[in-house]
C-alpha cells in the first residue's frame, strides 16, 4: 500500500502530483477537489467523516495505490496527522497553505502571526488568543467562522481580514471591522486574520509567532516594575503564588475584578491569557492603561463598579478578586469560571468568601502568605522588613478549560 497526500491551492497540482493520481486505485477528497482533479478510472470518496476513509485507505493491498487530495499545506492542520495516527505512512505534496496565500494577498509578514484552529474544540480557546494578541491567523470551522470571531471581538480594538475560497472562483479579501463582520454570512471555507493594528510593522523576531510566553523577564514582577498608588498594590510574592493558582494561559480569559493599578491583569496578560481589567477609581484607570501600556501586553479595562461592571462581559476561565465584599465575589462565583482567587488582608472576610464559593460548588483552599524581605540597615548589615499578611481564597471547578 502507498498514500499520497497531495495538497490542493486553486493553482497547478505540486510537483509528481499528477503522476500520483495516474497511478491511484482509490482517491479521498471533498467533492470539489475529486471534481476537478480525481482521474475517471479511480474509485472516489467523498470526505466527510474522517472514518470511513481512513478505513478504505488501509484496505489497500500491497501495490495499490491511494491518493488523499487536501486544502493546501496538508501537513499544517492537515490531513496528514490523521493518517499518521491510524499508521498509514505517506508521501506529502504540499501546495501553499491558506495562511500563506492570506497573508501574501495583505502583503504583510507573518513570522509574528500566532496561527490556531477552530477544528473540532470550543471556539473560546481562538478568540480568547485573538483578544490576547496583537496579530492572530484562525482556522475557521462550521459555525466557528468570521460572523462568530467578531461576536467575540466586541469590546477589543481589533481589525479583521477575511479571506474566502482562497484560490477559488469565489475568491474574496475584505478588511472589516468586528461589529460589521458579525452580521454577514460568510462563503466558506475562509480564514481569519485579526490585527491590534492594521498597518503595524512587527518588530524583527526569532522565533514564530512572536515571543514566546511565559516572558524571558520573569513573573511575579517587583511592585517598582508597576506605577502605583502608596504601595496599593498585590506585592510580588502574593501575585506569584495567585498566578499559579489562575493559571493564565494562552487560549484563556481572566478577569481581574478590583483591578487597582492592574499588576495581576498585566501579569496574566504577560503569560498569554486575554484579560478585562475593572477598576473604579478614575486614577487607578491612568495607571492601569499605563502600566498596561509599558509592558506591551493589551488588556481590556472596564471601568466601574464590581458586580454591576461585570453583567455584559464575556465569560471568564480565571477570575482574580483584589477588591470588594461578598456580593462581588458571589458575583464571580457565578461567572461560570473555573478558579476564582480571592486575596483579603482582613480576616472577618475570610469564611463569607469560603461560603460564597462553596454555595457555588467550588472546591475551596485557602493560604495565609507572610513574607519578610532583606532591608539594609544604616552600617550595611541586613535585617528582616515583613510585609503585611494577605489571605488567598482559591475556588476550583473540576471542568478545567484545559481538561476539554
């Protein structure tokens, strides 16, 4: 048995690849690709369910010859994983794939584009990168196309490009805002490319998709990393054990509710997470957008009052409350997050808190933190200068994102 996989972009077939299906007993593809290119002595499948053709290919005998015609680059995001897990080896002839046939029509590199799929898994996961960061290509699905992404989008700045049938007789390129692109049907298939800002020229980088998360600088960031109010806020040793308690990641969206000058919402930001900062205090707002600004992350702020400022927000994986009473951690235990971490430095909060989470079935920990740092003493010694203890309150839902 011999398979082919030979990827298909509207142009010429690549290089042997009309010699391949010459030779092929059995060919797979969607209809429109066996239209235009299958020979009329081969069998055809149509693909639909991945199943029944992965079946057929591995009843060929020894000399017979198979054929699997795919969109572009079959390799990236491709049909070739699917071959390899059933243990059907092949030979690849790629073709241009649909990111590089969308960003050669902008005319814009790519090196720095994150590139994540829509297939088979919530499309969450792809818009909350999008939100995240700057310049992101999505392999759209059914029901996970343009219309959806945008949806997403509100409350981002964000530009998209959507390209449809690329390659194809129904070829189109538009540059839509978010609120116009969900309100249009989209031909399919297309491809998404969302962009912080339509006419950037990224920085040369190293490594694709530009730099890589968590930062090289670390985490848990000295508070002088941070404009701030008279030391107002969640010092380093405290942001370092709450960041390994929200686990921010790319693919998820935390909120950080009290935001104050916004030290955790950067910080998960930093990590990959898309983040909604609420924050109040008009000033705390200025260092919020400042401190953002600085460390060159994007998070969303909404200005006002937890819980009312939380009614219309999309839905969180991680929640950080730094400020509030219990009616806004009953809030956000009712935000449908899988971990909510609460800090409190006054003890009488402590089992209004546990009780707000567990009567939203959280399982629920809780750590009392003190640190003392090294301060020099006038002749050069050191001592111990202690810090005020916080309490984190950490709520855990079993239904992880990451688990799905």
């Amino acid at each position: 048995m011999a398979v082919t996989v030979i990827g298909v972009d509207g142009g010429d077939l690549p290089k042997g690849g009309a010699e391949a299906l010459e030779s092929a007993r059995l060919v797979v593809g969607g209809r429109r690709h066996l239209e235009v290119h299958a020979p009329e002595h081969a069998r055809k499948l149509e693909l639909g369910p991945l199943d029944p053709a992965l079946n057929a290919l591995s009843s060929l005998s020894g000399d017979e010859h198979g054929v699997v015609l795919a969109s572009g680059d079959p390799g990236f995001f491709g049909a070739v994983r699917a071959l390899r897990e059933r243990g059907i080896r092949c030979t690849v002839l790629p073709s241009t794939s649909s990111v590089q046939q969308l960003m050669a029509r902008v005319g814009r590199s790519w090196d720095d584009v994150v590139v994540v799929s829509a297939h088979g898994r919530d499309l969450r996961q792809a818009i909350n990168v999008c939100r995240a960061r700057p310049a992101v290509a999505v392999l759209t699905a059914p029901k996970a196309g343009p219309a959806q992404i945008a949806s997403g989008l509100a409350g981002w700045r964000r530009t998209m490009v959507v390209a449809e049938d690329l390659g194809g007789p129904n070829e189109s390129v538009v540059t839509i805002e978010p609120a116009e692109a969900a309100k249009r049907t989209w031909y399919e298939p297309n491809i998404v490319l969302s962009l912080a800002d339509l006419d950037d020229v990224p920085h040369r980088g190293w490594i694709a998709g530009g730099e890589p998360v968590p930062p090289a600088t670390g985490w848990a960031l000295s508070e002088d990393e941070f404009s701030h109010r008279d030391g107002m806020i969640t010092k380093a040793e405290v942001r370092a054990v709450a960041l390994a308690k929200l686990a921010p990641r790319p693919g998820t969206l935390v909120w950080d509710v009290g935001a104050g000058s916004g030290s955790v919402a950067v910080e998960c930001a930093r990590m990959g997470a898309a983040t909604i900062a609420v924050e109040s205090n008009e000033a705390q707002v200025v260092r919020l957008v400042t401190n953002a600004a600085s460390h060159g992350v994007d998070v969303r702020i909404e200005e006002g009052a937890a819980p009312q400022a939380l009614r219309n927000l999309p839905r969180p994986d991680a929640i950080f409350v730094g400020g509030g009473g219990t009616e806004v951690v009953t809030a956000c235990a009712h935000a449908g997050a899988s971990r909510v971490v609460v800090a409190l430095a006054a003890l009488d909060r402590v089992g209004p808190t546990r009780d707000a989470l567990r009567a939203a079935d959280y399982e629920v920990e809780g750590v009392q933190l003190s640190a003392a740092r090294l301060a020099e003493l006038p002749d050069g010694a050191s001592r111990l200068e202690a810090a005020n203890p916080v309490v984190l309150i950490s709520g855990y839902r079993r239904e992880c994102f990451w688990a799905r």
